[in-house]
C-alpha cells in the first residue's frame, strides 16, 4: 500500500555496466524476469539515457569509461536518480587497487541509492529502484 | 582497421557509450544496402588488469579474484586456478570434493546456458522466450543458493576441494528441483526446436563449416555444433567427470546434422543444459563419503601453496568453452605471474568471418551465437557502401531491426 503512494509513473532505466564482474549485471536482469517481475512497479529497461529516469550503475568504473558515463549521466533528462548496484561501486570490490579503475562512482557522478552486495539479490535491487522512485516523485 | 576507415574516408566517431544492457563491445559492420560485406570487433572497455593486481594477492585471495573474472562463469574461473595451485603443490582433492566439483560446475552451466537461450529469444523479437527461460533458470539459481549460500559467485572452489559440504538434506532437495527443472527445460527444448521462429531466424544463420571451425580453433559448443567432438571434461577427465563417463553432445547427435549455424548452436546448448542435469543427478547419488578438503584450514593450503616452485596449468570447459589457468609460483605466498585464457576471446572474434554475406537483421543473432558472456554490442557503425552514407546505430536499433525480421519472416500473425 505504501507504494501506491509514490508510484504514480513508470520508471524508465537505463543501464550502464562500468567494467563489474558481470554477476551483477544478470541479477539485475533478473530482476526484471518472472520471478521478481520489476514491471508490475512500470520499471522499464530502456536502450538509450535519453528516455531514462533511473540511471542503474554496475561495476568499479573503468578509466576508459569515466567520460563516457559521465556523458550518458549529462544525457539523461532531469528529474533523475542513480542507483548504484553492488560494492564495487563504493569502493571496487576486489579490483580496489586496480590501477585502471577508479571507484567509488561518487567520484564522478552523484549517486542517490546504493545497494551493496557481491552481488546484490534481485529483491535487493528492485528495493534501491523504489527508493531512487521516491526520490523522483519529491522533486 | 584505421586504415580503412582512412582508405573509405570515414573518421570514426565516438559517440556515446551504448551497452544498453551488456556489457561494452564494439562490432562495427558495413554493409551494402541491407548486407554486411565486413565486419570488425573491438575489445578493452572492460579492462581491469586483473592478473596484474592478481600477482599482489596471496594464493586463497586470489582464487576469489579469479571469480569476480566473470560473474556467469565464477566457477569456471575459479576451479581452474585451484586446479593449477594443486598441481603446483602435488595435491589431490578427495573424491567427495570432485563430486562436488561437478554439482556446482554443471548447475553453473545450466544456468548458462538458460541466459543465453533467453538473450537469443529477445535479440529475435521471441520475448516470451526469454521469460520463459529465465523462468526456469530462478530454479537453478535456487539450487546454487541451497548449495553455497549466494546465487551468483559462491566461493565454492579452494585449493584441494571444496568449502561446503552438501547434505543428505539438501541432497533430497535438491534432487527434487532437477526433476522440476528437467521438466522445464523438456518443454524448453520442445518449444525452442521446432519453433518456426526460431527455425526461420536461426537456420544457415552464422554459418561457419568445420574446416574454418578449426582453423580459428573455435571452443566449446561453437565447436561442437560443426562437428568437433571437444571438451575438456571429457578428453582430461578433470574432477569426477571421468568416472561419471562423461561424452560430449555434437550438434549431429541432437538434429542429426552439424549445420554449424545459430539453430545447431542452440541445439547444442540445450542437449547440453538437459545433460548437465543428468550429470548432476549422477553425481549426487553416487557420491562418496569423505572429507571435502585436503586441508583441514586455507591457511594449512597457504602454507604448504608458499613453498611451491614452478609452474602449472589448470584446465576446464567453462559453458562457452575452454578456461586454461596458467600460474608460476617462486616459493612466496603470491603467484609469480598469473595469466587466463577465456574461450570468448577465440568465439567472439571468430564471427568476423561470419558476417558477411548476412542481412543487418541478422547481425546480432551472428553477435550472440558466441555467448560473449552476455551477447554484447556496444555500438555498431554501419558503413553503406552504394551510398557512402555512414550511420552510427546502436544495440537498440539492432534488436529493433531484427525484431522487425522477425515480424516480416512470421508473416501477420
Ligand atoms: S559488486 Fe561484485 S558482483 Fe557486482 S560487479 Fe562488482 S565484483 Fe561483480
């Protein structure tokens, strides 16, 4: 009940692998399959920033791809939210002292829900969405 | 391939980053008018220098960092290596272990191989498929969590076995899921092979022929469905895979014909994901009773690992193919150098010899026929050559298109 009162659109997410491991990747995916079925809540995954409301990042952030995130972040219409999925986006896991990533995300761009876990569980993430949502509807 | 660009005078454009929902990979194509007539593929946005900070690891760290390589095949990362640091050190894991090794391998499998069954349903516009098939896989990933404790990378391997035990409990439970999951799967297969759109979008699709099979030294069902009979697990026997008498699946066996196309590739994968099921159940029932470990502690294995000297390989059939572990140890508690060897290196570039020839529509089936751990492309540019036009098109517009295929191929249905 106490989501109706902030669900009054459908989220629309992109999202943006930044060099992870990849495990959380398909557990966002399966976040969106049967079992969890994240479009009962309208959340949609969307193949461009540009219609995105929600951005979901994975993965320590890889040099080679701060400036791009940074730009599909630019692209994105306002109001939006960021959610970053998984440890590596605090602090970069096990490739903390990679020198070719460059985690925390924060560093580049601002992030609103964070969902640790290696990776996190897919009830887990459907949980930081809802979160980014109410954070949407506020503003 | 600069070079070309400059001889078709095309700068080349770095637009915007486009995963959509993959991982970062770029095919670039360029067709004329609706066929591709050459393709190339760019690898390094997923660089983390992995065996670099590997080498600042001690010998139990490392195999957790050997995991988090990919996170669909954590197993087929992390066994090799333990596999490797046992044969630097002489050591055998009890049998119990390697029965154990083959559960949590074969269910990583299973898993897979659902994921790229349904990745396939929705590059082809078939998105029932992909629900249907993610479906069944919750009940693998049920199974995985029974076992280890995480759904996904669960830390399961260590040097001389395993680190959790299964159970008589959870061996009845488990049981009891396959035979759940068999019939999933059963319906799946029924469904995928005779499906008319599947047939209409796979067959003759990514063609290759066995002769250009070996000779690009394809791995693992991309090989098996041309005909090559290839499997680690089956020509090295690794863990307790030769006392289950294991035999690889070649295409023939499933459809009666190596078509070396996406059709026999699916076949392939799903005789598969049905035969790891069996194996799983073999291997439950007839596992041994025993210690699960050869050391009582890592830090023992870590001690006896640190006066190891030389260098080894460890091998194992990852769902997508060949893993080769390669360590050089210098008597120290870290690996002197570390190297990996991934099957979708070999799989992937392959399809460059493939494309051409093929419709745009087609490209990312011919994309995905690999399995690159989850069909990947970052961003394609399309190069016209009657035209000169050139177009930067995306992941979505691929899928876009070949839906609108798949829609033409059906007809109004
Ligand atoms: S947080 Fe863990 S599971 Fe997620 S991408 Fe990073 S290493 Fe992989």
């Amino acid at each position: 009940m106490g989501l109706q009162r902030f669900i009054k659109r459908s989220p629309w997410v992109f999202h943006l692998n930044t060099g992870g491991c990849n495990a959380c990747d398909i557990e966002i995916l399966a976040a969106l399959t049967p079992r969890y079925d994240a479009e009962r809540f309208g959340v949609k995954l969307v193949g461009s920033p540009r219609h995105a409301d929600i951005l979901v990042v994975s993965g320590p952030m890889t040099r080679k791809d701060v400036e791009k995130a940074k730009r599909i972040y630019e692209q994105m219409p306002s109001p939006k939210a960021v959610v970053a999925v998984g440890v590596c986006t605090m602090g970069g896991s096990v490739f903390h002292d990679s020198p070719f990533v460059t985690a925390p995300i924060s560093d580049h761009i601002p992030v609103d829900v964070y969902i640790p876990g290696c990776p996190p569980r897919p009830e887990a993430i459907l949980h930081g969405i809802l979160e980014a949502l109410e954070k949407l509807e506020v503003e | 391939m600069s070079e070309e660009y400059r001889e078709l005078g095309v700068s080349i454009p770095i637009g915007p980053f486009h995963p959509a929902l993959k991982e970062p990979i770029g095919f670039r194509i360029w067709v004329e008018g609706e066929k591709i007539v050459k393709a190339d593929i760019r690898f390094g946005h997923n660089y983390r220098g992995i065996e670099l900070i590997g080498a600042r690891r001690n010998w139990i760290q490392i195999l957790y960092l050997a995991e988090r390589i990919c996170g669909i095949c954590s197993w087929s990362h992390q066994f090799p290596l333990a596999q490797a640091i046992e044969s630097l050190m002489d050591v055998r894991p009890p049998d119990r272990a390697n029965y154990i090794r083959v559960v949590v391998g074969e269910l990583e499998r299973i898993h897979s191989h659902m994921l790229w069954l349904g990745v396939l349903g929705h590059e082809i516009g078939f998105d029932t498929l992909l629900h249907l098939t993610w479906g069944v896989r919750e009940k693998v990933m049920d199974a995985l969590e029974l076992i280890s404790g995480n759904r996904v990378n669960y830390a399961m391997a260590t040097i001389g076995g395993v680190r959790r035990d299964i159970t008589e409990a959870k061996r009845d439970i488990l049981l009891r899921k396959l035979d759940d999951l068999l019939k999933g799967v059963e319906t799946l297969r029924d469904i995928v092979l005779t499906h008319k759109l599947v047939l209409l979008r796979t067959e003759g699709v990514g063609r290759y022929d066995r002769e250009l099979a070996l000779r690009l030294c394809l791995q693992g069902p991309m090989a098996r469905m041309c005909g090559i009979r290839k499997d680690v697990r089956q020509d090295e026997g690794v863990a307790a895979y030769g006392d289950l008498g294991f035999r690889a699946i070649v295409a023939r066996d499933v459809v009666g014909k190596d078509g070396c196309d996406a059709y026999s590739a699916t076949a392939v994968r799903v005789a598969e994901t049905i035969q790891s099921i069996n194996l799983v159940r073999d291997a439950l029932m007839e596992m041994p009773p025993g210690p699960i470990s050869a050391f009582p502690k890592p830090i023992v294995a870590l001690t006896r690992a640190s006066k190891a000297e030389g260098e080894a390989i460890g091998r194992y059939e990852a769902p997508r193919g060949e893993v080769i572990h390669y360590v050089r140890a210098a008597k120290s508690d870290k690996p002197k150098r570390w190297k990996v060897r991934a099957p979708s290196l070999i799989n992937v570039y392959s399809t460059k010899w493939v494309f051409p020839g093929h419709q745009i529509a087609d490209a990312v089936v011919i994309a995905a026929q690999p399995d690159p751990c989850i069909a990947c492309t970052e961003r394609a540019l399309i190069v016209d050559l009657d035209r000169g036009e050139r177009r930067v098109v995306d992941h979505a517009y691929l899928t876009e298109l070949s839906r609108r295929k798949s829609k033409e191929v059906m007809g109004d249905v």
